[in-house]
C-alpha cells in the first residue's frame, strides 16, 4: 500500500528556499513520483521505503501534492510554501494555548490565518493504536477548535515569525511533559558519552523489562489507572490549599507512583520517544529547532551537558544538517514552596548558555523571569516564544541585530578597588533596574562562602563590592533556583544568570 509518512497531509506548510523531502512506504521495487506544482521528484520503494526530493521553491500557498506509484495516488490540497520548524521539548513546550496567559482571548478573537501546526501523535510506543493515531493527524490551521491545543510557546513564536516575515510558519510539535533530553535521543547516542551512559544501562539493569511485553503493557496500564485517580484527588485538594506540601497529599491519599513501572510503556524511558515520535517526522525539512526542556533532568544537573549537547547533535545528524538552527529555553524561575533551594536548575541554566556559547548556530531566549513560585508550569507564555523568535529574526534570519534579540549575558571580570568589575556581551547601551533595588548579586572569598553583594552600573559594565568579603575572588548572579529578578538591558530583556567561576 503506497502511503506518505503522517506528518503530510492537507494544509501543511513545506519549507521555502531548501530541498523538501518527501518521504512514505510502499511497495518494494516500484517507482514513486511526487508533484508539487511544475516540479516532479521521482524515487524508487526499498524495503517498504520510499523518499523523494523536490527543489527549492520560493514562499507560496495554495499548492497541491500527487503522490503515485503507478497503481495507487494520493493528494494534498491547501499547501503552503514558507518556514517550519520542529517545537520539542517537555511540559512547558507542551502547554496548550488554551492554557496559556491570555490564550482563550486569542483563540476566542485571533485571526492568524500564517500560522500553521502539526502535532505529532504522542505514542509511548508503537502498540495496536499507534497507526490510528498517526492516520488521524493533520496539519491544522487557526481557528478556536483546532488552536487550542498548540503549544503555546510555538504558536506565539510561529505568529511573531509569520508577522515579520510575511510567510506562512508551520510548526511540528514533538514534545511530551515530563520526559528527561533522554526520552528523546537514540541508544547509541546516549551510550555514547559516559556521562550520560548510566540512563539507558539503569534501565536496561531493571527485571521489569525482562517480562513478556503483553505484561509490561498490563503493568503500566494498570499503573495508569491508578494515578488517573491519585492525580483528580490531588487536585481537589490544591484546588482547596494550593501550597498544601506533596508529602501531605501523600499522606492524605496515598502515594504518588509517577512515572510508573519503567517498562516497553512508559513514555519517560530512555531513546522511547525518539523512536515512536521524532523518527516519525525525521527528516520532514525545517529551518530548524526550538527547545524548552530540562527540568526533568535536574536530579542529575552536573550531566545535563554532555545530555543536552548529545541531543543537539543527534537531532543534527538525523536531518542530515550539522548546521541546523537549534534555538533553546533557559529555564525560569522556579521552586515548590517546601522544596530547598539545591541550586540544580542554577547548573542547568549554566549548561544551556554554556551549550549556546560552544555550539554553533545555536540561540537561547532567557526566561529567568518568566517563572512561578510554586509552580512548575508558569502560565506566561507569550514572551517565551516571542523571545525565540527574537532570536530566530537575528541569528538565522539576520533581520535583527544581536543587541535587539539579547539581554545581557556575562562575558569577563576584572579585580578592582577591593570589588570586581563585570563586563558583558549585548549591553552596550546599560542596564535598568526592575524593582526597589539592584539585587541577586553575591560575591566570594578564597573560603568560596558567598554573600549578598553590592552592585553599581557603570556604562556597560557593574561594579560589584561587600564591605564582608573584603578581598573578592568570585561572584555569580540569580545563583538560586527562584528568585527576583531586578536586571535588565535597554531593550527590556533580562539578564542571564551566572557564575564567574566553574567548580
């Protein structure tokens, strides 16, 4: 039977300016022909496989696809030609807009008839629905119905895209909350580094995967079930005491068994997600990546690097473009009220700008104030995305300069007048303070014990001094999981947080 792969049907957006790839399965041995317009690819079916590729096309709309193998003929109508790019990551990519800050007003009165979505059909693993589930995909264009559950942080990146470009923007959403960067990357990869080894061999020590399937599926079912229940009680009691401590819940209604028997099932287990949701839309041509994960990794923040690195150029290598754009999230603000300050999502923070820094053709909109006490899922979307864009429009598009898509990011220092002096990237105009006054500065002595400093703008540098620490060696800023956040460039965008030294 000639198909195409899922993520093509009716209303898709294709990308402008590149080779698109088209790609299905079939019947072994028979020629494929794919027409776009005037253009006409041709490829032959291997092993149940067929791919094709069309030249580059300029931005358009109102396209139609055939696809034929000789016997059998498949069409798409109400295509469009201009940008796409692929929305991964975990819950805070994953929430809808319907959700959102704002998102009922939008779906509710908006009119972005440029923006385009494809979600990928979230499948832990390819069960008896998984075919169902991928033949009732589509690609959907804006209207209160279908819009509503779009990322949100993708749709307003895709709407902000679309209004500067004037070009219709397509976004594949591959993102599932609670998934660590390793959901999303193959075995190979992940055993690759061995900082990052011990992932896939925790999993694969376990004698939960040594069962028959059938009976891994009945265990995480059953699972299932149960936490369906446990979740609607625990929600009745924050909907009565939103601070209410989990191990209270806990204690109240039982033990919360998330994520589950870590089995053939669970979506959370390593390279699964890979396999049954990004190799699905690999390698449908985009511009490129945006990201927004990690806090499913800071129980191990001190390996979230090499992770983080490792997907990058894994999801590169796949598309067959180690250039590809990759535009990631800084994590926000966060901590639960009865949580300690650990400090782990300061190390992811640092191992997202270190990734931007060393890795090329990479962005990073910083979200440090975009975050929730006491809530992991902040509801403001609308600079994320927007931020993502910013970064979009300059570092790929090169319609902004760096100064207008960054706030400030550290760059060096400088011992002086018994204090350091600063220097940064992206803030050649200053700095604005946000708030009564300047804080989350914190400078250090030989014994490394840190405490509240003093902070001067001076131009484009700070000054930074603490009549307590007499003979500074380091300092670091917004070195805390949650915090306020009081600094900013000219443009409005926050610093980023950071530490001048690496332990």
């Amino acid at each position: 039977m000639l198909r195409a792969a899922a993520v093509f049907s009716d209303h898709m957006v294709l990308q402008r300016n590149k080779k698109i790839c088209v790609f299905g399965q079939g019947v072994t041995g028979r020629k494929i022909s794919v027409t776009l317009g005037e253009d006409t690819a041709m490829a032959r079916c291997r092993d149940g496989r067929w791919m094709a590729y069309l030249p580059e096309r300029e931005a358009g709309e109102g396209l139609g696809m055939e696809i034929s193998d000789g016997e059998e003929n498949i069409r798409f109508t109400d295509i469009a030609v201009g940008e796409v790019w692929l929305a991964g990551g975990q819950s805070n990519m994953e929430l809808e807009l319907k959700d959102a800050e704002g998102g009922k007003e939008i779906l509710q009165n908006g009119d972005f008839p440029q923006v385009r979505f494809y979600y990928t059909p979230k499948q832990a693993y390819m069960g008896e629905d998984f075919e169902e589930a991928e033949r009732n995909s589509r690609w959907e264009r804006f209207g209160e119905q279908d819009a509503s559950k779009w990322s949100a942080v993708g749709f307003y990146f895709a709407a902000e895209l679309a209004r500067r470009l004037q070009v219709t923007v397509g976004v594949i959403g591959c993102n599932w909350g609670g998934t660590s960067a390793s959901c999303w990357m193959s075995r190979d990869a992940i055993v690759a580094q061995e900082a990052t080894r011990s992932y896939v061999e925790e999993y694969e020590s376990s004698d939960l995967i040594r069962k028959p399937e059938t009976e891994q599926i009945r265990e995480y079912r059953e699972y299932q079930a149960y936490q369906e229940a446990w979740d609607k009680k625990a929600a009745s009691i924050y909907e009565r005491e939103p601070m209410t401590a989990f191990d209270k819940v806990q204690e109240l209604i039982g033990p919360c068994r998330y994520p589950g028997p870590m089995n053939c099932a669970n979506f959370t287990r390593p390279s699964g997600l890979y396999e049954a949701m990004l190799k699905r839309v690999t390698p449908y041509t985009l511009r490129g990546f945006i990201y927004y994960q990690g806090e499913s990794d800071d129980h191990r923040p001190q390996d979230y690097y090499a992770l983080f690195t490792g997907l990058i150029r894994q999801w590169r290598q796949d598309w067959g473009d180690d250039g590809l754009p990759f535009l990631m999230v800084q994590l926000p603000m966060h901590r639960y009220q009865h949580d300690p300050d650990t400090k782990n999502w300061c190390v992811i923070r640092e191992s997202q700008m270190r990734a931007f820094r060393m890795l090329r053709n990479t962005g990073i909109a910083v979200a440090i104030d975009c975050g929730q006490f006491h809530e992991i899922h902040p509801k403001n979307k609308k600079p994320v995305g927007e931020r993502l864009a910013l970064q979009a429009l300059s570092g790929v598009y090169h319609l902004l300069s760096e100064e207008e898509a960054f706030g400030p990011v550290y760059r060096d220092f400088r011992y002086r007048d018994n204090g350091m002096e600063l220097t940064f990237d992206y803030a050649r105009d200053g700095f604005v303070c946000h708030g009564e006054k300047i804080s989350g500065f914190e400078l250090a002595g030989a014994d490394g014990v840190f405490l509240e400093a003093r902070a001067a703008f001076e131009g484009s540098r700070i000054f930074l001094y603490s009549e307590e620490v007499s003979e500074p060696v380091m300092a670091r800023y917004l070195w805390t999981n949650y915090g306020e956040v009081t600094v900013f460039g000219v443009n409005g965008l926050p610093m980023a947080p950071f530490r001048t030294h690496i332990f």
